[in-house]
C-alpha cells in the first residue's frame, strides 16, 4: 500500500458507538492511530511522539471487518465498520460473542471508513512484529486475538492522510471476466451518450425481461463520493437537479445498505389527462475497492405505503447509478440505467411513450453534471432530512421490541463483565484489559468536544435523523428480522418441517455431491456444467511487474458434482456425509483428492449451494494447492478467491453481483474442515451486510439466471506465477423450490 510497517499506516478521529445501560445508542469520538498491527486510540490528538496512549489493541489474523453501511447515532451519520473474531472453534460461543465481544467505529464519510477498512484487513493478514508470549491473555478470556495493551509510542509518528490513496485513484477496470458489452449506442442526446440493453433469449426460448432497458453516460466534475451523497438525498436540495422528483421519503431503513423509499413524480411532462406516477422502491448501494459506487433500485411493496390515490404506480424491474472515478479522483463517469413499465392502458402508446418518459428521466445526469460545473466540483446538499435513518413510520410495538433487544444486548455485556472472576484478573498480564476497554463503558458521558472541521459534516448529518432519540440495534452478523422475511417470502411456500414430510423417502437417497443434475449443454433448468475457462482474467507470469492479466487455460481440479440443499440449519462439514461421493472414493482408497465450496445463505429456511472439485494427480505436484490444503485458515483465507459472473440475467443482478475477483476469506466468515481425502471451505455469506443485501437480490431472480464462477489460490510471489483456476461452474436457472432437504 506504499507505507512500511515501520510508518503509520493509518490515522484520524473516528467514533466509537456501542449502546448504554438504558439500550440506547451513543458515540464518542477518539482519534485512532494503526501503526504495525497495533490500533491505539487516544481522547485527544496525540501532541508528542511518547505521549500514552488511552487503548491499544493488537490485530492478527483471527480478526474480521465488516462495512455495515451507514447509521445515524445521536444526529451523526456515521459510516459504521465493525471488528470482530473467528479465532474461538466453538460455534455457540462464537455466535454469543458475536452479539457481544464487538469493536463498532464509525467514520464520517464513506471513503474515510473504506480506507479504514482496507487498512484494517491488510494488517489483520501481516504477521505483528509486537507479538510475543506477554501479548496472550488468559486462555479463559473469550478475546484472545484482539488484546489490549497500554503502551507508550516510541516510534516516530508519520500521519498519513490519503486524500486519494492508490486504491482509491485505480482506474475504474471493476471486470475479471471477458465478456461481450451487452449496451448498444442508440443515440446522444443532450451531451449525453444514449444505450439500449441487446436482450438475450434464454435458454427455455423466452427473453428474461419485456421491458426496455436505457442507460445514460456522462461526466461530472466531481469526486464519486460528493456524487453519491447528492444522488442518495431526498431532501430540498434534491430539486436543484432532479426535475422529475415531486417528493420522496424513505417508508423503512432496513440496514446500513438498504432501505425502502417512496418517490412521487412530477406530472407536468406527462400528456394531458394522465395521472401522476409514483415509485416504491428497494434502494441498495455499496463501494467498490476503486472508489466506484453503485446504487440499484428495484420496484417492491410494503404494507405501510400501498397505493395512493391519484397515482399509478408505475413498476421499476430494474435501475440504479454507477459511478465510477476518472482522472486521479477529480471527475467521475456517471451511468444512469432504467428500465420501467410506467403502467399504459393503452396499447398503442406504449412502445414511444415508455422510451420517451424513461430517456427524459436518464437526462438528469445531464443535470447533474451542470449543477457540479456551478458549483466547480465541491458540492454537497444542504439538507439531507429524509436520508439513511431509522423508520420514521415504525409502529409503536415495534420501537418497543427494539429497545428491549438493545437492552438485552447491554445486559449481556455487563453480564459478561460481571463474570471475570479474582483469578482470571489476577492472572492476566499486566497492562490488559477486555476489548470492551475500547469501547469505554465507564466513560460513555464523556466526549471529545467537536473539531471545527466536523461541524458541517455534523449540521448535514443533523437534518437525517428525525427521531434521536429511537435506539439503532447494534450491527453484526447475525442476520436481521426484515432479511429473514425477505428469504422467506422468495422461498417456497412450504416449511422446511412441510417439505421433510412430502420428500421424506426421495432424502433417503439422498447422495451428496450428486443431488443437482449435471447438463454440459446448459439448456436444462437447474443443472450445472463446468464454466468457459477462457472467459476468466488471472494474473500472469509478468503480473509483480506490469500488472497484466491473461486468459485462463484450464483448471487444477475436475468438477464432479453439486448440491442444492435446504435446511433449517447450517449445513457443514458435507464431505463426511456418508453416502456422499467424497466418503465413496474415500472407501476406495484411491488417489483422488477433493476441494468442496460449500456456500451457505442464511434465512428461514437456509439453502445451501455445495461444489465439489476432484484432483487425482498428486497434490503435492501443484506447491500452492499442497500448501492451501495443508496451510493455516490465515493463510488460506489470504488467499482463496473467486471470480463472479452472471452470463445471462436482469442488468440490475448483473451489476451486484459485479465481474471482480474477490478474496472470500477477508470478505466473509469461511470455516475449514479437513479430512482424509477432502478439504471444505464453509462460507457464510450472512456475515457481510453487502453479501447478504446482493444474495437477497439474487434469490429474487434465480429462475431467470446463468450464474458463472471461476476459483482460484492468488499467487503473490513470482514462484507462485502464473495463477491456475482451481476449477470453474455454470448454474443454469436454479429454482428454490427444487431445492432438496439435507440429511444429517
């Protein structure tokens, strides 16, 4: 990242947010300093290079980051990250401390929490040089690996500011995938460049989609964030660029990532006699690594907004902005993308009125762009009232429920607190304290007076919080009540407990490795085949000196077979299954060696996606497959990555899901079981809010999918140059309701 271990790699005030002993929300702002795998944090801002610090916690390997998105605690909007650990093998006690043992801090801006983030989870994969034998606690503190230390600072302090760091300044090249464009240039007009999505036929000879899809492009003098802020806000300032946006609310704050909003449209553009449209939409956004964001829309329901009389409620299927940065951060490419079915009764009027209406719409990027060149670049809304909060509509009943889980929560921290018997403090080290010291309980009412350089940040964020004083349940991951509903509703019908019953004698034969249908032609519903290798990037021979990317050729393992299971419980370790294909090739004795991807999205119920990938060549012909499988879970989470893609589908599924290889093991919790002739990477995708909000997406529209990945063990040395696949799938329109029950 271009600073040595010896400097700091990173510094700034942040905001510690945690819940009191009443169950409500607070924050405090510390100013945070993490220099070689040591995170300090200290009231004020350091002064003097041997000033003490106030907390320090070391962060190895065992420790976790998640983006929890934004959250308004107190009148501040926060970007909230939380810190968390996967070092304990006891699952109960992982999910206890989970909800407990949690380190939550928050940044003001997006871009600062994502530079905190990267830091974070590079120093969590760098071996400390600090470590040593007086860093362990006692074995009976659940938090052995984030310990905290008091120190004095005695290297020299380097502040680090990363106004644009490398990461950030990346060129917006977000694809590991060859792929043809699936955008076709129609037209400009309006110094914009109109496109029209090409529609595929699927491959049960139906299009996935009747509705016309546009998207606009243009250039904005301004960063992606600046943009980002005005795109998302529903407030007064909206009206300085969005000429088609009556009103809009947000009817339900769901997480950090997603919410519901309620727009109303102008009717002035529409022909005479027309009733006004409005749109009830799920709105979800993120950042990418480069400093892109993406926002997407879908149209939804929800019972405290039916619809209004006096409007149509016109249908969004798909839509959303990219934006990604250009020219060193100074300017950003804006895509503007719709696709809307504005509820025609007439016939006729449909197929000119629809392009019409949806290419007005795309032409506030136009807007946008002329509202940044007035301003020069550096504008923000001035009243953002209606943004990211907690329900302005929750019921009563509901209010009620969240408190008393908030208190619950700080019950159970005091709780655990309370349990540190005599021997347990007399024998940890001198110096140590619980990670909750960084959360400072005995000092929740004490603060930092504000800085004169956050107090507009502070007045923006005042103005999107109407109620202060309703709790925010504190974020984790655990899987919350709107999610669960949401899984749920997208499933079958039928209970789990239902279908058990109805397949009770087709999960006796159950085989695992073999329950979904193997296609190679990829036409039949529900079925698998190995992926196009070619259509994947992997780093090449030459990739620590230019860079370059080349074309796979081939793959180190065989797929042999999948499962797509439901349950009402996690489903691990499959390998050991018996009856499956891995125990059958284990009673043969034979040389074949097994890698299973065990994919796992929580909900009510759970489904379950399992890959399987043979090997019969020896493993230890291949050095970096032999040490992943025989390696510690740091060093196969610093390595082990996929490559997502979806060949055909909505273009809104399409830009979650995204084309960028990812590191599975820094993103998402991932457990490990070993066995004689098998590895199994457990991945729980509900332990990332952005994983499960693109998984929730996907469940949606999963009949009319080609979901295609590509896994691969990262080289990061020259020996380990060029990289090899380590296999690849295609799967062809899974259904839900095809799923079948997983048998102990």
């Amino acid at each position: 990242m271009g600073v040595s271990q010896n400097q700091a790699k990173m510094e700034g005030w942040l905001y510690t947010i945690r819940s009191n002993r009443i169950g409500l929300q607070f924050s405090r702002k510390r100013y945070f300093i993490l220099r070689n795998n040591v995170l300090t944090s200290y009231k004020e801002m350091p002064n003097s290079e041997k000033e003490e610090s106030f907390r320090s916690a070391v962060i190895n390997s065992s420790i976790r980051v998640t983006d929890n998105g934004r959250a308004s605690i107190n009148k501040k909007v926060c970007f909230v990250f939380t810190l968390y650990s996967t070092s304990d093998d006891n699952d109960q006690l992982k999910q206890a401390i989970s909800n407990i043992e949690t380190l939550q801090l928050g940044a003001t801006s997006s871009e600062e929490a994502a530079r905190w983030i990267h830091c974070l989870k590079d120093a969590a994969l760098e071996e400390s040089p600090c470590r040593s034998k007086n860093f362990f606690p006692s074995p009976r503190k659940i938090w052995s690996s984030l310990r905290l230390v008091n120190q004095k600072r005695t290297d020299n302090k380097v502040s680090v500011h990363w106004p644009f760091h490398s990461s950030v300044n990346a060129d917006a090249m977000t694809s590991d995938v060859v792929a043809p464009s699936p955008w076709k240039i129609f037209g400009c007009q309006n110094g914009l460049r109109l496109f029209k999505e090409a529609k595929d036929g699927n491959s049960r000879g139906r299009r996935w989609d009747d509705i016309p899809a546009i998207m606009s492009v243009g250039v904005v003098d301004g960063s992606s964030e600046a943009i980002f802020r005005v795109v998302m806000s529903l407030g007064p300032s909206r009206s300085e660029w969005d000429f088609c946006l009556y009103h809009g609310s947000v009817v339900e704050h769901l997480d950090g990532h997603t919410d519901i909003i309620h727009k109303k449209l102008y009717s002035d553009w529409l022909p005479w006699g027309m009733k006004r449209r409005d749109l009830l939409l799920q709105r979800y956004w993120r950042r990418e690594d480069d400093g892109t964001y993406v926002i997407l829309y879908h149209s939804a329901s929800h019972k405290k907004c039916p619809p209004r009389n006096g409007y149509v409620r016109a249908r969004l299927k798909s839509g959303g902005y990219v934006i990604s940065p250009v020219n060193n951060g100074k300017q950003s490419l804006v895509k503007h993308m719709l696709a809307i079915d504005w509820k025609f009764c007439k016939i006729y009027l449909r197929t000119p009125t629809t392009r019409s209406w949806t290419i007005h719409m795309l032409e506030r990027v136009a807007a946008l762009r002329e509202l940044f060149k007035a301003k020069q670049g550096n504008y923000y809304p001035e009243c953002l009232s209606m943004e990211w909060t907690s329900d302005t509509h929750l019921a009563q009943s509901k209010k009620e429920d969240v408190k008393i889980d908030t208190q619950s929560s700080s019950q159970m921290i005091k709780s655990n607190e309370d349990t540190l018997t005599d021997d347990e403090a007399e024998n940890a080290p001198a110096g140590h304290v619980s990670l909750l010291g960084l959360n400072e309980e005995a000092d929740e009412f004490f603060d930092v007076p504000e800085a004169d350089e956050f107090t507009d940040y502070d007045r923006l964020d005042s103005d999107w919080s109407p109620e202060p004083s309703s709790p925010v349940l504190p974020s984790s991951p655990i899987l919350t009540l709107w999610q669960r509903k949401l899984v749920s509703r997208r499933a079958q019908k039928k209970s789990c407990t239902e279908y058990q019953e109805v397949a009770r004698e087709d999960s006796k034969v159950l085989s695992y490795g073999t329950s979904l249908q193997k296609d190679p032609t990829c036409t039949l519903p529900c079925s698998w085949s190995a992926g196009d290798t070619s259509s994947f990037l992997i780093r090449g021979k030459t990739y620590l000196k230019d860079n370059r990317k080349i074309k796979a050729n081939g793959t180190l393992m065989q797929m042999v077979g999948a499962d797509w299971l439901i349950s009402d419980k996690r489903e691990d370790d499959l390998g050991s299954r018996v009856g499956g294909i891995v125990q059958k090739y284990a009673e043969r004795g034979g040389p074949e060696f097994f890698f299973i991807i065990n994919m796992q999205i929580p909900g009510s119920p759970m489904y379950t996606l399992a890959l399987y990938y043979m090997i019969k060549t020896p493993i230890e012909d291949h050095p970096l497959l032999y040490k992943f499988i025989n390696g510690d879970d740091a060093f196969r989470n610093s390595r082990f990555k996929l490559i997502p893609y979806i060949s055909k589908g909505s273009w809104i599924v399409k830009q979650s899901v995204g084309k960028k290889a990812c590191l599975l093991g820094q993103a998402l919790d991932t457990h490990y079981f070993h066995g004689k002739n098998y590895l199994e990477a457990a991945i729980d995708i509900g332990s990332s809010t952005v994983a499960q909000g693109v998984a929730n997406l996907v469940l949606g529209y999963l009949n009319n999918l080609v979901v295609e990945m590509a896994f691969i063990i990262q080289g990061n040395t020259q020996e380990e140059l060029p990289e090899s696949l380590l296999g690849t799938c295609r799967l062809n329109h899974l259904d839900l309701s095809k799923a079948l029950i997983a048998l102990p």
